[in-house]
C-alpha cells in the first residue's frame, strides 16, 4: 500500500485496502488476546478465594474472544470473500421436494436477513401445485465474506414431515441439493473461448412486472467448452437483456471454475485412495419435523427447534460444517434417522 502506483488502480487498491483492514484486526486482535491471557495467569497465581468470581468472569469473557479468533482459521481458499452463488434444486418427489426447495430458499433468505446480507434473485422457476415451492432458484448473496460462510451448506439436504399435500396425513421423505458457489467475476481468468458459447433470448416468465414479461430480457447461455457435457446458465432477474447477460457470463465462470475444483479435488482424492470426496457429500443434513429435531450428519450437532432452523437461525450449524470442511473429518453415512 505502501507503493506510489498504488492507487492508479482504484478497484484493486479498494480489495487490497479492505483485506489489508480484515488482516490489521485479527493481528490486533490476537496481539490484545495474548496480553489478556498471560495477565489472566498472572492473576490467578496471586488471587485469593475472594477474587475467584470476578477472575472466572474475565476467563469467560477471554474464552468468548478466542472461540472468535478460532473462526478466522475456518476461512480457507482464495474465494472465502467473494459473493455466494447459491443454487437449489428439488430432488424426485414432484410437489413434496418443490416444497421443500422453496423453504430451504426461504431460509437462506432469512439467514442472508438476520446477518446484513443482500440477496440477488437470478432466476427461479415456479411449481403450481406449491403455492410457496420451487423446481428451481439461483441467488446471488452478498455481503462479508458470503461464500466463505456459506460454502459447507452445499450437498443434499432431507426433510421428513407429515406432508400438508396428503390427505391421508401419512409422513414423507423430501430431498433437494443445495449448490454453492463463489462469484467470479470477470477479474479472475477463467479462460472461456466465444466459439463455445450460444446465447439465446427469450420472454422472462418470472415475477418482475410488466416490463419484464413482455420483452425479450432473459438470457440463456449454453457452453460446449469441448465436453460432452453442456453448461446451461439462465438469467432472468430483470427487464435489461445486457445485464442479464453480464450476470449469466458470471454465473458460467463460476460453474467452470467449480467443475475444475472439482477435478482437482477427485484427483487428490484418487491420490490418496479416498473412496469419496467429502466437500461434496451427498447427504448432509436431516430436518425432521414431526420429531422436532434437524440433525448435521458430518458433525452430528444436533438442534431441537426445526422452526427456528427453518426461519435461518442456521450459524451454529454453519460454524460446525466450516470446522468439519476444515478438519477433513469424513461425514456420517446419511442413513436414515430412525422410522
């Protein structure tokens, strides 16, 4: 920061600037919880019976400070600070699984709500027979650190209940995956040769009002980047063709950074004889409704208040995953939960 040229380019200057404060404040930080330890310990070599309470006070609040300084080494990777993309799809199960893709996209909503974040609708295509339900939403979620915190949530998420689409009251298993992905936009190189790519325009069908509907603003693009696998992006957000197409170029980097990540991940995994690559577990959480409880099976925390869960009281989990994605700990097996 120190350099002349520093600031003749003011967006990098502005990245640096704001890592460089994140940097100075767990440095500081550190260095103030250090000199509250040894000073602790002195104190307690020399405190009497009288003193003990205000001393265990001091050594609650010391402890509070370092669970927070312990979380900072839960960010890994270059992407912790990015946007989240998150993606959420209904598995089999026709209306029960759409149903319950739409409460897990009001959670994340909720939880983006309860810490500051903004959340960027992409696109998200309804399902008629579940007023509240989705076949499928993409969001953008925006704020400090946003995938960092958001990266463990993603893999397949099971709710049982006693299902409100049955007449007969009897209890149903859902399943919908959750994919999440850091935003890259166009200043990380991820190579991506226009022949690949076709861009098709249509009439948005989402919500966004008259504007939106009646004019040609959604945006599809589709990549054949040399595999038989195509990559299809769709943005539909607004009624400005251009932008949407800014914002689905984003989505598809993000997609070929995460399919390489993935590569290299099954690579190292093969490496090293892993049968399976646990950052991208299947099955990762169990939400049972009838039985009050939701259960993480990678850590095996369990909370007792599914509605509090459901409306993104969600950070003890999300702590958790990050310090299980941390660890390498293999996840739980994902069976079933019992009858």
């Amino acid at each position: 920061m120190q350099d002349p040229t520093f600031w003749n380019d003011p967006e990098r200057a502005r990245t640096l600037t704001q890592e460089a404060t994140r940097l100075r404040r767990v440095v500081e930080g550190f260095e103030r919880l250090h000199g509250d330890v040894v000073g602790l310990a002195e104190l307690w070599e020399m405190a009497g019976d009288e003193d003990r309470d205000e001393l265990e006070a001091e050594e609650a609040r010391v402890q509070r400070a370092l669970d927070e300084l312990y979380r900072e080494t839960l960010f890994q990777g270059e992407h912790v600070s990015r946007a989240a993309i998150v993606t959420i799809k209904p598995g089999a199960g026709g209306t029960e699984s759409s149903d319950w893709a739409g409460m897990l996209l009001r959670m994340y909503r909720r939880y983006a709500e309860r810490n500051d974040f903004k959340v960027e609708l992409l696109d998200a295509v309804g399902n008629d027979a579940a007023p509240n339900g989705i076949d499928y939403a993409q969001i953008i979620v925006r704020g400090e650190r946003a995938f960092g915190m958001l990266q463990a949530e993603g893999g397949v998420h099971r709710l049982v209940r006693v299902s409100p689409f049955d007449a007969q009251n009897r209890r149903h298993t859902s399943f919908a995956s959750v994919e999440v992905m850091p935003e890259i936009d166009d200043d990380y190189d991820v190579a991506i040769d226009p022949k690949d790519i076709r861009v098709d325009v249509y009439r948005s069908s989402g919500p966004g009002g008259q504007s939106v509907n009646t004019t040609d603003s959604a945006v599809r693009v589709v990549y054949r980047g040399g595999t038989p696998d195509e990559i299809v992006v769709t943005c539909q957000d607004g009624k400005s063709q251009i932008k949407n197409r800014e914002k689905a170029m984003t989505v598809l980097r993000s997609r070929l950074w995460e399919r390489e990540e993935r590569r290299r991940l099954d690579e190292q995994l093969k490496a090293r004889g892993d049968q399976k690559a646990i950052e991208w577990g299947s099955q990762i959480r169990s939400y049972v409704l009838d039985k009050q409880y939701v259960k993480d099976h990678r850590t095996a925390l369990m909370r007792h208040d599914p509605d509090a869960v459901l409306d993104g009281d969600i950070q003890d989990l999300i702590w958790a995953g990050l310090e299980w994605r941390v660890s390498g700990t293999p996840a739980a097996s994902g069976a079933a939960d019992g009858p």
